[in-house]
C-alpha cells in the first residue's frame, strides 16, 4: 500500500510533491529480494531455516508492540505446531477487541450507553428521526443502547463519536503509522463502511421495513459520498499532503456544524422546543439489568438488597466491593452461557477497573469512590507512560539514575494521599461535585480508556500482519475482512436490536452517519500523525487491483442506496434489504477472487 521494496510501479507518473525525498535508485526486484528479502518469503523457506530468516529480516520485525508475534511463531513453535500459534494468536486477538466490548468496550462500562468519561465530557441529548424528515431531541440516559455513535447525535458526531468509534480510529491510526501495514487501514475502513452500509442496513429493513428519515439520510449519503470520493482521489495520485489530511478533518467538522445547523433549524421551525413523542415514536425503553455495571455495590438494587440499619463501610470494603467484577445478585439470575462469557472478561475487567477512574453523572455522588479514587491517580498516570510507545517513555532514565516510571507514580502516591487525607467515605468532597474538577477525574478516565485501546489496537495490527505473512494473504483483505468485521459486529447487534424494538430510523441513520467519523478522522488523523518535519507527505499507493474493487464497490453501494431510497419514496422493505446483502455476497466474492488471482489484470 504504501512505499516498500516491492516492484516498482509501472506506467502512470505523478508530479513529486515539494517536501517529498527522492528513494535511492533500484536495480528491479533482484535488488529487492536479494538484498532486502520482504517477510512473506519465510514460508518458502525450509523449516530450519525460518527462524534464522525471521530473526535477521528488517521487514520482519513490528514496530510498537510488547510481543514478538513472529518469533513466536516460527521460533518459539516447532513448524509442526503452527497451528497452535495460530489459534492462540486468533484467540488474542478476538480476545482483546471483544473481551471488555460487551458492558465495557474499552471506552464503553458504564450505565449512560457509552463510557461515564465520555458521558460526563459531552452529557448532549440523542436526536431521533421523525416520519416527516425532522428529528426529535430525546433525553439521556437512553438505556441499554450502548453505541451512541450508532444514531446521528449532536454529542455522538463530536466527543461520544471519538468515544465508541476509538477501536477503529486507533486501530487506523496504528496501522498507518507503518508502510508495511497501511492497507490494514483501508481495507478496514473501506470494509467496515461496505460491511455497515449493506448487510447491517440491509438487515435493519429485514427485520422491521419503515420509511426512513429522508433529510437526514441524504445529509449523510452525501458527505459519506465525498469523502469516499476524496480517498479515491488520494489513492489515485498515491499520496496526502498535510493540506489534505487537515482536510479531512475540516471536512468531519463542516459535517458536525451541519447536524447541529439543521437540528436548530428544524427545532426553530417547530416553535419552542420538540413535540411530545407520536404513535410512531414510543419512549424509549429502559433496561435495567443491563444498566447494572459489573461493580455495583448493593445499594443499585433498590430496596430489596439495602441494609435495615445504616452503617459507614470502610475503605477496604469499599475497594474491594468496588474492585469486583463479578456480582453475585446479577450471576444468580443468568444463564450458563453468560456466566462462562463472564468468567472470560474478569481479567479484563478487573484491570480496567484498577485503571481507568468511572464518573456517572447519573448517580448522585457521581459514582465517589474514596479508596479507588485516590488509587486511580496513581494507576492512571502510570498506565499512560507504559503504554505510550510500548512503554519505551516509562522505562526512560532521568540523567541515567531515576526511571520516569517512579518519578510519576511518587507523585502520584503523594497526590493520592493528600487527597484520601483531606476526604471521607461517606459523602464526595466539595471540589468533586464542581463541574471543572469531577470532569478531572472524567477526562483521566478517558485518557486512560484511549491508552487501552491504543495499545489493544497496535497488537491487534500486528497480530494481523503475522497472521497475513503465514497465509500469504494481502494486508488489505485482512482489513476488508476480519478487521472490518470485527470493528462492525458490535455496530450490527446494536443496530438490529433498535430495529427490533421499533427503532428502525434510527438503527438506519446510523448505518450513514456514524461511519462517517471513521473514514473522515481515520483517514485524517492516521496520516496526520505519520508526518514529520522533514516528511509532510505520506504515500498510499495501492498495491494491489483489491483496493480499486474496494473503493468502487463502496461507493457504487452508497449511490445504489442514494438512487433505491429516494426512488421507493424512503419506504424501504425487505426487497431493499436482500438486494443489500445479495451485492456484499457478491463483492465478498469477487474480492477473494482477486486475493487469490483467480481475478486479475492482463498486465499484472
């Protein structure tokens, strides 16, 4: 995808954009694979020879990361067991991008439907549409729906759309901070958008036909069409400069401005403030089993569980009470199979309990925690500095003799005791129920939750590269595929089950509207941050005829819909619904295809 040691491309020439450096002369593909052999060669190695070949490769060592994936696989295993490295690797990897997802998510495990950190930075109401193309402001909390980015929000375009959109923006990011791994990105992101805006639309008119917001939808086709259109521009000439990467994200904010202009307008065309909901627009349901957070003290069960007499509990009561992942009223009323899934997440969830602070505007005392709290400004900090470049920041030693590592937890050690000292259990102190100082405690929460899914993100990536260099697949179809996928699964459970308790417009407008944060930003911001000083240019030159049937295909699905909806005067059925999902068969297909050559041009 990206610059390599590949076959240089042939054909058509660009003009070398100001900034850019020359590449030292090749001598043709003996050049490449003699003198720097690319990784994927290891498989036509004999088996002696493959952890030689690893271990003094350049291409084969991945950048960021704690582990070393291929070591492990091809040094740490006997050849015989590649599949048990394999397995264990798929295993990681599904386990590290789903395991806190449910009730958590990374930046999703709180009651307010996506994380209290993000929730108690952007507390914005949800907009639902209405059957005459306006929408309706609806108040939070919204229950059990737990991808707000899922509906086209005032607060999920902006601060909630970086909070549940953050595994595929990180993982963007990551994967575009390497050459080797760029089209990891955009078959992700191209994948994920072919993947939402077909079979999860396709599914939400299965489900339940309705007649779909018509103002809204082609608000969102519209800007989703352009800024497919701009990266099909961009892979085109093989490049971003940084005018177009800070175009992007102009782009995203012209987008935000325009939701909230038209929700204005729509309000102020309405009168005053937004009708009582109609026949058409029932309120919406809570839930609250699933509100129940994993650590709930046994004052959130109402009267039942509460003690007769009033008692102070101690802080080591409190810590440990809130430190438990497991609740026993809750497990008691579950069936096998979610206490087995449960039993998986624990390590999760413990860790993120120990590390990342929780804020709940919802509840009185905004989720106070004395013990934890003042733990929280120790582990906090501390996780920040060795996640940040796999940890190289904290193990750094002040003028050779001190670690940053210890610099930052005593500080932290003597911030937390001033603060257990100056506080009690019973009641939060004064300074927390101030606005500007529980949003500390809010923004260190999601600080810490996005230094979680970074680092969940750069071992994904590379998980994924190992995993592409020992089947000989393409990073793009891996992007397309089981990185698309798995960033979308949560998106197609939350959607359909909108759909199913008579949301439809909704789940519908979020097919279009949440997926445009991913390619706007992911784009964006990944390219944005892979610039230097000396390097204001980032080349993405397709490597392969995948990425033109990517990009074509997603934007020939989005004109379809721009073309179908209209023409069925925004009525969708399930006539609708199976012709989205028959042409995602079809293009799974023929992308597969053209993996495996099957597909492919004359020239090539």
């Amino acid at each position: 995808m990206c610059d390599g040691g590949g076959k240089p491309r042939q054909g058509r020439k660009r003009p070398r954009p100001q900034g850019e450096r020359r590449p030292p002369a090749r001598r043709g593909r003996v050049w490449d694979t003699q003198l720097f052999p690319q990784c994927r060669e290891v498989r036509k190695r004999n088996s002696s020879e493959r952890c030689r070949f690893v271990r003094g490769t350049p291409d084969c060592r991945l950048d960021g990361g704690f582990l070393d994936y291929l070591g492990g696989a091809f040094c740490t295993f006997p050849s015989s067991l590649l599949p048990l490295s394999v397995s264990l690797y798929v295993s990681a990897g599904t386990g590290g991008r789903w395991a806190g997802d449910p009730g958590w998510g990374m930046l999703g495990h709180g009651r307010r439907g996506t994380s209290p950190p993000a929730g108690a930075l952007a507390p914005l109401p949800l907009r639902h549409p209405r059957r005459d193309g306006g929408e309706v402001l609806l108040p939070q909390p919204v229950g059990h729906l737990h991808q707000p980015e899922a509906v086209p929000q005032r607060g999920s375009v902006t601060f909630l759309a970086f909070g549940n959109g953050a595994p595929d923006i990180f993982s963007a990011v990551v994967a575009f901070s390497d050459p080797r791994t760029a089209g990891l990105a955009v078959g992700a992101i191209f994948g994920a958008g072919i993947f939402v805006t077909t079979v999860v639309a396709g599914g939400i008119a299965l489900v339940k036909p309705f007649a779909a917001a018509s103002r809204p939808f082609l608000r969102d086709v519209i800007f989703y069409m352009v800024a497919v259109f701009l990266t099909f521009l961009v892979l085109y000439f093989g490049y971003i400069t940084l005018g177009e990467a800070l175009g992007y994200l102009g782009l995203y904010v012209f987008y935000v401005f325009t939701v909230v202009l038209c929700t204005w307008i729509h309000r102020w065309q309405r009168g005053d403030g937004p009708p009582p909901p109609g026949p058409w627009e029932p309120a919406i349901p809570t839930d609250a089993e699933e509100q129940e957070s994993s650590g709930t003290n046994c004052g959130d069960y109402g009267e039942e569980y509460r003690p007769l007499l009033p008692y102070h509990e101690t802080s080591l009561h409190i810590l440990s009470t809130a430190l438990s992942p497991l609740d026993k009223h809750k497990w008691r009323r579950k069936p096998w199979y979610w206490r087995l899934f449960k039993v998986l997440k624990v390590p999760v969830e413990l860790v993120l309990l120990l590390t990342v602070p929780v804020v709940d505007p919802d509840k009185d005392d905004l989720n106070w925690k004395r013990p934890l709290n003042c733990l929280h400004i120790v582990t906090g900090p501390l996780l920040c500095i060795f996640t940040l470049k796999s940890g190289a920041y904290g193990l750094y030693q002040i003028q050779g003799v001190f670690p940053v590592w210890a610099l930052v937890a005593l500080a932290g050690s003597v911030l937390a005791i001033i603060v257990f000292v100056t506080t009690h259990n019973e009641e939060p102190p004064k300074y927390h129920c101030l606005t500007w100082s529980w949003q500390v405690f809010a923004f260190l929460g999601f600080l810490s939750s996005a230094m979680w899914i970074n680092a969940a993100a750069t071992e994904l990536v590379n998980i994924l590269r190992t995993l592409g260099i020992i089947f000989e697949l393409s990073n793009t179809v891996l992007g397309l595929t089981l990185l698309a996928w798995g960033n979308s699964i949560g998106d197609t459970f939350s959607d359909l089950t909108m759909a199913r308790q008579g949301y439809p417009r909704m789940a519908f407008s979020a097919c279009f509207g949440g997926i445009i944060f991913n390619i706007l930003v992911g784009v964006g911001l990944g390219c944005l941050l892979q610039m230097t000083n000396s390097q204001m240019v980032v080349k993405l030159e397709p490597d392969s005829l995948l990425v033109w049937i990517l990009a074509g295909a997603l934007g020939l699905s989005l004109v379809f819909s721009f073309v179908a909806v209209p023409a069925q005067c925004f009525q969708l059925g399930k006539a609708y619904g199976t012709c989205l999902i028959l042409y995602y068969l079809v293009f799974l297909c023929v992308a597969l295809l053209t993996e495996f050559r099957v597909i492919h041009l004359a020239a090539t």
